[in-house]
C-alpha cells in the first residue's frame, strides 16, 4: 500500500480497498440503528450468492441511471438501495 510512483495500480486498489472497509463499518452501524426502528431493508443475494462483479456494477449504474436525484448522496448509501431494490429479501 505504499504509493511509490505517479501510477501504481496496486495504491489505488488497496485505497479503495480499505475506504470500502471503512464505509462498510460505517454502514454497518447505520444499519443496526435501522433495524431496531424496523427501518431496515435487507438485500437477498440470489442462492449461492455467486455473481459477476461486473453484474454489481450494472445493477449500481441502473439505479444512478434511473434515479439522478439521488445522486449526492454517499455511495454506500446510494449501492445499499440499489441492491436492496434488485435483490429484495422475501416477505414472510
């Protein structure tokens, strides 16, 4: 994680890496606040939970495409929404 030069691919990754660590504790406790007020919508990953970063990715762009409003707000929050849209949990 050491930036050594103007282009180092692996810098990039493992700041991204660990600023994906960082939200992901800061929604984390976001969500556990949440789901006491029952405000909570969970995302359901389809059986086996093996998908394509790459289908993450369309599934992300599809929400920003269809909502622009949204938009300013964190990234966390705006991928949370869109999983949960695409994925919903079932109903009991």
């Amino acid at each position: 994680c050491e930036k050594k030069d103007k282009v180092n691919v692996g810098w990039f990754w493992c700041t991204g890496y660990v600023e994906g660590w960082a939200e992901s504790q800061i929604i984390s406790s976001a969500f556990a606040k949440a789901q006491k007020t029952g405000a909570m919508k969970w995302v359901c990953f389809p059986k086996g939970g093996k998908m394509l970063n790459t289908q993450l990715v369309d599934v992300l762009v599809k929400y920003l495409n269809n909502h622009p409003e949204a938009r300013h707000q964190k990234t966390m929050i705006l991928a949370h929404k869109a999983f949960s849209e695409a994925f919903p949990c079932p109903k009991n």
